[in-house]
C-alpha cells in the first residue's frame, strides 16, 4: 500500500504517512468519494448509462473498506449512488435490499431530509412513523420552503392524519408562496392539501352514517 499523496510505501496498519504526514484515512475517503461521484457522472449528450457492474462492485468494494467506520459525508455518498444503482438497473422487488443499504447509510450519515423522503416515498422500505418523526423536525425548525417539506405533509397524510396533513400542507404552500411568484409556487402542498381534505371529509361522513 502506498501514500496516495507522496507514493511512498505504508505500514498496513499505518495512519499517517511516514513521508509527507498525510492523514491516511482521509486519503482514502477523499479517493472513495471521487470514485462514487464518477460513478453517478453521466456526460452530457449520451445515453449510456453508467455500467452496471462497476457501479455494483465499486459500491460493495467500498462498503468493505470502510464498514460502519464512516464519516457522514461518505456514508451520505454511498447512499446516494445506490439509489442511483437502482435508478439505472434494478427493478420491482428486487430493489428493497438495495433500499435497506441505503436507509442504513443514511442513518449513519445524519441526513433526516433524504432519509425521511425515502421512507416515504418507496413503498418497500416504507416507515411512515420514522419518516414522521424526521421529516417533522425538520418542519419545526423551517422558516423558509424546501421540498422536503412536502413529504412531511405527504407522510401524515398516508398515515391516515388527515387534518394534520391539511394543516401541515397549507403551511408549507405559505412558505412556498413567499419564496416563488405564481406559476411558480410547488404544487405539492397544495394537491396534498386537497387530498386531505376530501379524505377527511369522506372519513367523517362514513362515521356519520355508523
């Protein structure tokens, strides 16, 4: 093994190098994140998509590596370029263990946004309460829009919380409205908005007629 910095040879258990001083860890993660951004790079013009089996096996070599002794940047990384893996080559069921790696990376990273959308939105690995309860800090310390947002809403409202899913969504479309004009505004908010309102409507009248 040699410093990736200087070329000079490494100890197998060293880390710094002897030579230049480097941080031997962070060389390595620095080496791993270029290797996942090119991976998920696609260039302009082509409609290749990026190959299937170094994606795969860049990934797992990675994952060995480092194990849960990651940092959050690259445990975010690794999460991201699996979604992208299953984007490109991975179909129907065989997409949840793919799913679950990237939930598990995710966690290790920190990021509740990314984290609380994907237990919303794939239907495999859906966990409406963590997702609630992510997407919902994330709601309370927002003063300002992000698409984020619009999942929280979404959440309560597959978890059958129909008013608050209105209350949340027509909170976030006032946000969304001082930030963009017109046309402009998502339409998110507002179509979950709508959607919890008459859900909630036909729950009352169900009740009504028992």
């Amino acid at each position: 093994m040699f410093c990736s910095n200087c070329g000079h040879e490494l100890a197998p258990d060293a880390l710094f190098c002897g030579s230049c001083g480097a941080n031997i860890m962070a060389l390595k993660e620095h080496s791993a994140l270029e290797r996942l951004q090119d991976l998920t790079t696609v260039t302009p013009g082509t409609t290749a998509l990026p190959d299937r089996e170094r994606m795969l096996s860049t990934i797992e070599e990675i994952e060995r590596d480092f194990g849960s002794e990651v940092t959050p940047s690259l445990a975010d990384a690794l999460a991201g370029t699996i979604l992208c893996y299953v984007t490109f080559h991975v179909r129907g069921d065989d997409r949840k263990p793919f799913f679950e790696r990237a939930v598990r990376w995710y966690r290790l990273s920190g990021n509740r946004g990314a984290l609380g959308c994907l237990l919303v939105e794939e239907r495999l690995v859906r966990d409406l309460k963590e997702a609630i309860s992510l997407l919902g800090k994330i709601y309370d310390e927002s003063d300002r829009f992000e698409p984020t947002l619009c999942l929280y809403a979404e959440a309560l409202y597959k978890d059958g919380q129909y008013v608050r899913a209105y209350e949340a969504a027509m909170h976030i479309h006032e946000l969304a409205a001082l930030q963009f004009d017109g046309d402009s505004i998502p339409s998110m908010p507002m179509q979950t908005a709508a959607k919890a309102q008459r859900a909630e409507a036909r729950r009352l009248k169900k009740a009504a007629r028992q």
